[in-house]
C-alpha cells in the first residue's frame, strides 16, 4: 500500500522525516504551559494563567506569506520564511495590544523535501522563541495535482491574550495625535506577486550598488519585522498608544484607515522615514506611479503608532533612534494624505 500511495505522488516516510527533523527546534518553543505539542492529534496549552486575568480577550489571526515563497525557491534559501510567517501573525495581533500564546503552522507542497520543511520550521521556532510564543503544533502536506511542482505553502495561526481593558483600537484617536512610525526591512510578505514581475529580467545575485550593496535576492527576502519589543518599550514607559496599524497587503493607504475613527484623517510626510531602496528599483522597472506603490507596499512605514502629541518626545526616547514623527492626525473622513507624493495625496 505505501508503495502505491508513493507511486501517486505521496511519500510518507518523507513526510515522518520532516517531523523527525523538526522536533527538536519546535520543543525549543515549550515552557511548562504546553502540555502536548508535537505528535498529538491536537496541541494542548494550560490556560491557568487565563484565569488569573480580570478580563482576558483572545486575539486570534491567520496568515500567510504570499509569493514570497517563490522568491525562496528561486534562490534556494528557505531559511527565513519561518520568521516572515510568525513575525507577520504576531504583529497582527499586536496592533491589538495582544501578546501571543502558542503558534500553528500549515506547510504544504507538490513534493515533500524533509531538509527544506525544517529550515523553514526551525525559522519559525526562532521567531516564536524570540516573542516567548510556543509553537504547538502544526501540520506538513504534501498534495501532488493541487500545489505546482516546487511550489511551497506556509500559513500560520497565532492565539494571544490581552486584558479588555488593554486593548487598542484606535477609537481615542483625535486630531492633534501624533504618527510615529516604525520602520521595515523591505517588502516584508506583501506585493511580490509585482516585485517578481518588475524584476524579472534582473540579476538576483549581483550586489547592487543602488541596494547598498545587497542583491536583488537579497532584498526580497529580507525578513518581516517583529515590532514586539517597540510596542513593549512603549507600554514599560506608560506611553498612551491610542492606535497601531501594520502596514501589509493594501499598503499605507488601505491599513491605516482601519485604526482611524470617523471624523479624522491622517496626515503623513513623505522624506520624514527612509524608504528601503528596494521599492524604487522596483517602481522604476514596474513604471508604478508613487500612488499605487503606496497602495500595494509598505514603503518603509513596517508599523506605525499614533501617540498624544504630548508623550511624543518620551516615546521616541523609549524607542529605538530608527523610529520616526512621520505625520500627524487632523479633521476629516478616514483617508490617509501622503505630502511628497509625484501623483499627489491619496490614489
């Protein structure tokens, strides 16, 4: 039977090799609260300290890293996919003032390469470790006829937890509010499916003078940020966050909307934050106006914090010297106004 299962495409002592290989780094993640991790039909994770909370909420999320993984193929390095996925998830949830629990992940592909699932779960295993996080359990697919031969999938899960009365959710935000932002290494998880096209042509290994120095390949995988310690700098510093957005697929002009209550716009200052030089490569070979690559990058804008005007400056002494006063919060409808734009403010 195992023999014919593999005639059809399914190999599953390649699938046990993956698990055996990547065993050791996901029991890195565990601390006493994980009870059953990998192995079990399901993760199991002591919730006492759930209980000892006044009011906890849990924020869940779920997400992937789009065709950056065909970037990782193409290059053969799979080593910092994991940290994208968890990194990408963790900052979902943190924008809620939640911190994250446990952690699952979905690695899918035509074929299963066991060397290639652990380099990428290994990843994954640093980034929750460095978020205290645990990664409890996961799943490793391999589906002939429903993912292309080389192809890779990776979804993850995260669970967290904040009191109710932490949550952040940008309904406080007023005119006069600050936007401090966050920088990113790049593209992050979002808008390769244009990168690769733009790029195409180019030569993905050569260092690039107008890269600093980095290739193409190079800056396309640059891993998502996790902007974890920001937000706790800033709450170990009685700083009133009053909003967050990550900055990911739709790009400033669709994500930062979310956190903005009726009546208030945001107003951002092009030239205050360094752009990664990534996206001007890309916006010259693409022919992408200044309006869309606002729309579909993250420009260098990884995460932004909106602040009262009057913890500005004990904020950005808490923070690391690459954050930045990028704009401010003024009457209005909900958009955001980018000043410096070719094409003018909002697309």
């Amino acid at each position: 039977m195992a023999d014919r299962y593999a005639q059809a495409g399914v190999n599953i002592e390649a699938g046990n090799e993956a698990v055996r290989l990547i065993a050791e780094a996901v029991a890195t993640t565990h601390g006493p609260e994980v009870l059953a991790g990998v192995g079990a039909f399901g993760g199991l994770f002591d919730a006492k300290a759930v209980a000892r909370m006044r009011a906890p909420v849990l924020v869940a999320s779920t997400d992937g890293v789009g065709t950056k993984t065909l970037v990782a193929a193409r290059l053969n390095r799979w080593e910092t996919i994991g940290h994208d996925l968890v990194n990408h998830c963790v900052n979902d949830i943190l924008v809620q003032g939640a911190r994250p629990l446990f952690f699952l992940d979905y690695v899918a592909s035509a074929h299963l390469r066991p060397s290639q699932v652990a380099a990428i779960v290994r990843g994954m295993a640093e980034a929750c470790r460095a978020v205290g996080c645990a990664l409890l359990g996961g799943e490793t697919a391999e589906m002939p006829g429903v993912y292309r031969e080389g192809a890779v999938d990776v979804v993850g899960t995260v669970v967290g937890i904040v009191e109710r009365e932490e949550l952040i959710t940008g309904e406080r935000i007023a005119p006069g509010d600050v936007v401090v932002a966050f920088p990113s290494s790049g593209l992050h998880t979002n808008g390769y499916s244009l990168a690769r096209r733009a790029l195409e042509g180019e030569d993905w290994s050569a260092p690039r003078p107008e890269l600093g120095g980095q290739s193409i390949g190079e800056a396309l995988l640059a891993p998502h940020r996790c902007y974890a310690e920001h937000v706790n700098r800033l709450r170990a510093q009685a700083i009133d966050v009053k909003g967050l957005a990550h900055i990911t697929g739709g790009g400033v002009f669709d994500n930062l909307p979310r956190i903005l209550p009726a009546g208030v716009d945001a107003r951002l200052r092009r030239g205050t934050w360094p752009e990664p030089p990534i996206f001007a490569l890309i916006g010259r070979r693409a022919s992408v106006g200044d309006g869309e690559m606002f729309r579909v990058f993250n420009m260098g804008l990884g995460m932004v914090a909106v602040i009262p005007a009057e913890e500005v400056a004990r904020a950005l002494e808490a923070l690391p010297q690459e954050c930045h006063v990028v704009g401010e919060i003024v009457a209005g409808d909900g958009r955001v106004h980018v000043e410096g734009l070719n094409t003018g403010g909002t697309p």
